[in-house]
C-alpha cells in the first residue's frame, strides 16, 4: 500500500475536502451550534447553509470527478498535477475565507475556483471535438457565472435559481453517463442478461424539456408554462430512470443509491409544478430539498464510492459502513421534503434531516478514509 498520486487520481484530495466541508459546514450550520455564527465573515446561518453546499461541497467533489474522469471521456492526458493542486489550493483558500476572511472575500474566491475549474474543462473539451461533452462545459460556465452573481451580490433569488439549476442540469449529465454504466458493468460482471441501450429519444427529448424547465424557472418560477414544463420533464426523467432497469437484481448499495438519487430529480420536478399549480400543497423549497439533499446528497456519496472503490481496485466491493450512509442520507431527503409537505413541528424535521445528513457523511468518512489516503486499500466495514 503506497500513497497515492494526486497528479493521475485528483479525485483523492477533492473527494476528502468535499466530505469534511459537508461534515463540518452542516454542523456549524447546525442551530445547536450557533456559537459558530459570528465567526462566519458576515453570512447569516441561511447563507453560509446555502453557500456552503452551492460554493463548497457540491464543486469540489464535481472537480474530483472531472478532473478524474475527463481523460477517458475525451481519450485525452489529464491535468497537470499542478494544474490539480492550484485548483485544489484555491478552493481551500475560498472555503478559508469563508470563516476568516474579510466579508464578500470567501464567494469571489469560490467564483474564481469556479472558473478555473470551467477552463480546464473547456480546454480538454474543445481539443477532444467531442460535441457530446460541450453541454458540461456550457453548464459549468453557467454555474460559474451563478458564483460571480453571488459575489456580487446580484438579484440572489435569480442567482439562487441559476445555481440550483446548473448544480440540478450537471446531475443529470453527469447521471445519465454513470449510472447506466455502472449498472451495466455489474450485470455483465454478474453475469446477468445485459440491459438494453437507452432509446435515443427518450434521451434526447429529456434533455430538451429539462433544459426548457429549467430555463423557464429561472426565468419564470412561477410561470404557468413553467409548470406545464416542469410537469413534463418529471414524468421524461422519470422515464429515463426506468430505462436504465435498476430494479431487476440485486445491485451493490453504490449502484442502487445512484437510481434512487436520480429518481430526486424527477420527483424534484413534480414537485416543482405542483408548488406553481397548488402552493397549498408544496412549496420550493420541497422541490430544491428534493434536488439538493436527495438528488446531490445521495449521487454525490455514490459517485464518490464508486470511483473511490474503482481506483482501488475494488470496483463492486460492499462495505457495511457504505450502505449505511447511503440509506442515510436516503432517509435525510425524505425527512427533509416530507417537512416542507408536512408543516406543523419544521424544526423536529428540520433538526431530524440535518442530524441525518451528518450521519451519512460521518459513515461515508469512516467507510472511505483510508483508500482516500492510501492507494488500494479496501474500503472499511
């Protein structure tokens, strides 16, 4: 067992600092904690909860992955690895400025990390001439564009939107290339009958509707053709999911916890439209749970384990410490929504979700730290 190369598997360092950020960021948020307020360079505790998964947890971990797995999605050498250590000092330095710096510092930061991040990817894309990969690069620099209107301050609802919706746009993309993948090379390991190719309309049409509601609500979050759009896209996303058949046997907790995370989005959009069409029903903020605690909360700790487990050559290992936190942080996003659908005690389901979400990454740490540190090591159980 040596330690492993940063330059050839940047997922390593990323992945570790998105987990602790998730970790220590929620637990700061935490009401329990209010200590910790003043110290957080002027945000308020919605902001700083806002920011910290927007701006810190959810870009390190996607740096992770891209800069992991660019090279073979464009058959081209990866990043440097100072290239990998600039980004990662940058994000470091974002997140430090957070507590420590002077107020606005810690956002500008996080917007240039952004970036950085947008033109290695570009850079990488474009020499490939691989059109497929384009939409990634034009999300990315609609995120990063998002991260410079925060910074400045600029009509936060509309950022906020644009924000959730490249983060929920990225999912999609970065899903629709995992999942079906990973699935389909378990059932071939397996020996299992193979599922089918996706059928191209399907795809294409999900992706044609989702970039269409998502337009419209940032646009119009409230707009009837919004909610119609919106509709739509649910029951297309949904329709997605089901072509990639994840039910059909017995997948490792990994596997299984990606369908279940994309089935957030879906549901993330029903959401949406009925909040628009019935606001006595649902609010956003059941919708933006859906995306972000369900959707990010429960892909980002697959798509980590995954790629953690594939590295270390042990691409389909199962850990008990793993699949609890996967059914964790399952059980977080339903608390979570089923608080905004459910009023009447918020801060018990509030309290319930957040404790759960803590849960889940202090198991996902403990299942993972070591393999994280040391090449080849087996996830712990």
């Amino acid at each position: 067992m040596t330690r492993p190369s940063y330059g050839k598997e940047p997922f390593r360092p990323f992945f570790a600092v998105a987990s602790l950020d998730a970790l220590v960021g929620a637990a700061i948020w935490t009401p329990a904690l209010s200590w910790a307020q003043p110290w957080l360079a002027g945000l308020s505790a919605g902001d700083w909860h806002r920011q910290v998964l927007l701006y810190g947890t959810f870009p390190a971990m996607l740096a992770g992955f891209l800069l992991t797995a660019l090279p073979r999605w464009t058959g081209r050498a990866g990043p440097r690895n100072a290239v990998s250590k600039f980004l990662l000092a940058l994000w470091i330095a974002a997140r430090g400025s957070y507590v420590l710096g002077p107020h606005g510092s810690g956002p500008a930061i996080a917007a240039v990390f952004l970036f950085a991040l947008t033109l290695t990817t570009a850079g990488s894309v474009i020499a490939s001439r691989d059109r497929r990969n384009y939409k990634i690069v034009l999300l990315l620099f609609g995120f990063s564009a998002s991260a410079t209107m925060t910074a400045a301050s600029y009509q936060i609802e509309l950022t906020l939107r644009l924000s959730l919706a490249t983060m929920t746009g990225l999912l999609m993309v970065v899903g629709g290339r995992v999942i079906p993948a990973l699935t389909a090379a378990y059932l071939c390991n397996s020996g299992a009958q193979p599922v089918s190719a996706p059928v191209a309309v399907v795809e294409k049409a999900s992706a044609v509707v989702a970039a269409l509601a998502l337009t419209f609500w940032i646009a119009m979050p409230n707009g009837q053709v919004t909610a119609v759009a919106c509709a739509a896209c649910a029951s297309l996303q949904l329709a997605r999911a089901t072509q990639w058949r994840g039910w059909r046997v017995r997948l490792p907790a990994a596997v299984a916890a990606l369908h279940v995370g994309y089935c957030w989005i879906g549901l993330g959009f029903a959401l949406l439209a009925l909040h628009i069409l019935a606001p006595l029903y649902a609010s956003t903020a059941a919708a933006v749970h859906a995306w972000t605690v369900g959707a990010f909360g429960t892909m980002s700790l697959a798509i980590m384990g995954s790629m953690i487990r594939k590295h270390s050559g042990l691409a389909f290992a199962r850990s008990i410490r793993a699949t609890a936190a996967y059914t964790a942080m399952t059980c977080a996003a339903v608390v979570r929504v089923g608080g905004e659908l459910l009023p009447g005690i918020a801060s018990v389901w509030l309290a319930s979700s957040g404790g759960l979400w803590l849960v889940a990454f202090l198991l996902f740490i403990a299942a993972f730290h070591q393999p994280l540190l040391v090449r080849r090591c087996p996830p712990d159980r």
